[in-house]
C-alpha cells in the first residue's frame, strides 16, 4: 500500500487564453487533510476538478494512492478515480430520500447493500434514523452532512471538498469546520480542501497549500503559514498585515524602528526590507517605556475587539485592543512591537 494519499506533477490547465494551472505540483501522505487557500481565480477549485476527473488537465500526472489516474497516455473517468466529492451546494436532489442519495453511488454499482450502507454512513455524520425523510425537510447543515455521508459511503481512497461551507452561516461554518476535520481523522481518509477562507482553512487541515496564479506560492502548517509567509505575497494574503518601511537592522534577529528595537524574523534570502507586523503583535506601553509615538486615524468596535488604525512615520499599522481601554479616533498612543518579519520590496 502506498503511504502517498494523492500525487500531483507539472499540472497545466489553460481556457483559451486564459493559463490558470501554471505547473501545480503537490504531494498529500496517506490520511493527510491539505487545504488549497487562494484567491477567487487563482487555479484552486480548477485543480480539484482536475484530481476528481471532471476536467482533463493540458499536461502533467495524477495518482491517487499510488494508482495513475492521469498522465500522457491515461485519463480514467471520475467514477474510476475512487474518489469522493462535497459540493458547495450540497447537490443533494430534492425529489430522492436522504437514504437513496446517500446510496446513489453503491446504486450505480448495483451493491445489493446500499440501503443499509447508506444508513450506517448517515450514522457516522451524526444523522441517524433519518433516511425516510427528503432534503428540504433538513437544515442546510444537515443536508451537507448528507452530501458529506454520500461522499463517504462507497468507502473512496480520496475526498475533495469543493468550498463545502460557503452556503452556511457563520456559526454552522464555525461547527462544520471542526466536524469535517474530525471525521476524516477518524476514518483516515486522504482529504483535499479547497476554500478561500483562512480560518477554515487552518481549522480543517494539517497543511494549507497558498495557491496563488496557478501555481503553489508556500505549502506549510496552519501556524507555520501565518508566523513565517515565505514572501510579500503570500504574507499579504494570509492574516492581516501592516508593512512599515525604515527599519534598520540592528542584529540577526532584530531591527529598530526609531528608538524601538524590534525582535524580527526574515524571510528566506531577504536581509533587509519592509517590516510586516500583526496585529497581536502591537501593544500599548506608558510614555516612560521604549516605543513609537502614533495617532488613532479609525477606531473600530467588533464587539470583542476594538480594531483601530494608528500613523506612525514609518507607515499605518493596524492593531487590536480590548474595548475597555477605550480608544478613540484622534487619541495619541504609544507602542512597543513585540515581533516582525522583514520582507523584500516588491
């Protein structure tokens, strides 16, 4: 048995003019949940279609579990690919019971127990005793727990998730997020995700692959992704981002901003540049303590956060405070840095 879940060489798709799969390249270990993140756009979702078989790439190879599946001289249908598919419009059919849509794909094989398979998958997405009933009886969340139970009821070597949670409200998504995640943990099924957003993505997997024109800009876990982006590209579309310029380094691991010397990582190959910083990484100190003097431009309420926008002269850096201290627009402040990364120019 190979302990590669999913294998993706030189992929290239291109629509006319339009090369939206630059030469993908990524590889998945067995029971491994790897979520593809990126803009509207980018290549993503082009990718999944790609690995289920529902668009023939222009070039490049596939194997899932060790099987090829595509390459120059294969290219086996979605139905031969032994993989499962959640859609982000559930795609369940409203005029079918639960039960058979759960069993449809054991249907096409003729398995003779597809009914009573279908009930044990309902089972293990928590929606027992329920296969009499029809979709538009169920929430939205309980008809993605349907379309996941159809995804995984034929057993597949490999599930994709197309956007599966961009059609519920924020709380189910919250829900749903850590429920996927445990699922798949739980059966050891090799998942691919695809989604534009960040904390699902960092909830779902073990690994989040920043898809960025076609090609993968950084591929690294969850808080290796946020703490270390590999570039300014990938550090602005990753969390949120201040970049301030004039910083001068000081040692290996600090620059100095003015009077404040600043702990600092650098990107690879960069030694000097801008300074990205986050927004926990902003505090407020007393006047008698080493910081930067700044002016609230905008000051937000978020219930459990004010966020506020502060000028200083190295640029505008974006912060979090507790609603309690009470900052408004126009106060002055001042602020201590307690990391950075330094960036190459671009």
């Amino acid at each position: 048995m190979s302990d590669v879940g999913l294998s993706i060489e030189a992929l290239h798709k291109r629509f006319g003019d339009n090369h939206v799969v630059r030469g993908l390249d990524l590889t998945l270990a067995r029971g491994e949940i790897v979520a593809l993140l990126g803009p509207s756009g980018c290549g993503k979702t082009t990718a999944l279609r790609m690995v289920a078989g529902l668009e023939s790439p222009d070039s490049g190879a596939i194997q899932i579990a060790g099987h090829e599946v595509f390459s120059a001289g294969t290219n086996l249908p979605p139905e031969r690919r032994q993989v499962g598919m959640v859609f982000q419009s559930y795609a369940v059919w409203p005029h079918r019971t639960v039960r058979d849509n759960v069993a449809y794909p054991l249907t096409l094989k003729r398995d003779r127990a597809a009914a009573t398979k279908a009930d044990e998958a309902l089972a293990l997405v928590k929606l027992p005793g329920i296969g009499a009933r029809y979709p538009d009886t169920l929430s939205g969340g309980q008809q993605q727990r349907v379309a996941l139970a159809r995804a995984l009821v034929a057993h597949p070597e490999l599930l994709l998730f197309d956007e599966p949670l961009s059609n519920l409200d924020a709380k189910l998504r919250e829900e749903m997020r850590h429920e996927i995640r445990q699922l798949a943990k739980a059966v050891g099924i090799t998942s691919l995700y695809v989604t534009h957003d960040q904390p699902e993505a960092f909830a779902v997997s073990d690994r989040v692959a920043v898809v960025l024109e076609g090609v993968i800009a950084q591929l690294a876990p969850p808080a290796e992704l946020y703490a270390a982006p590999a570039d300014l590209r990938v550090a602005r579309f990753v969390g949120r981002l201040s970049l301030l310029s004039g910083a001068e380094r000081v040692a290996e691991d600090r620059v100095r901003l003015g009077d404040l010397e600043v702990p600092a990582t650098f990107a690879p190959g960069v030694t000097a540049g801008v300074v990205g910083v986050r927004p926990e990484a902003v505090h407020l100190v007393g006047e008698a303590q080493p910081g930067l003097q700044c002016e609230v431009k905008r000051a937000t309420f978020l219930g459990e956060r004010t966020e506020v926008s502060l000028e200083t002269e190295h640029g505008e850096l974006r912060a979090d405070v507790l609603p309690e201290r009470g900052v408004r627009q126009g106060d002055l402040l001042r602020i201590s840095l307690s990391s950075a990364r330094v960036y190459a120019e671009r």
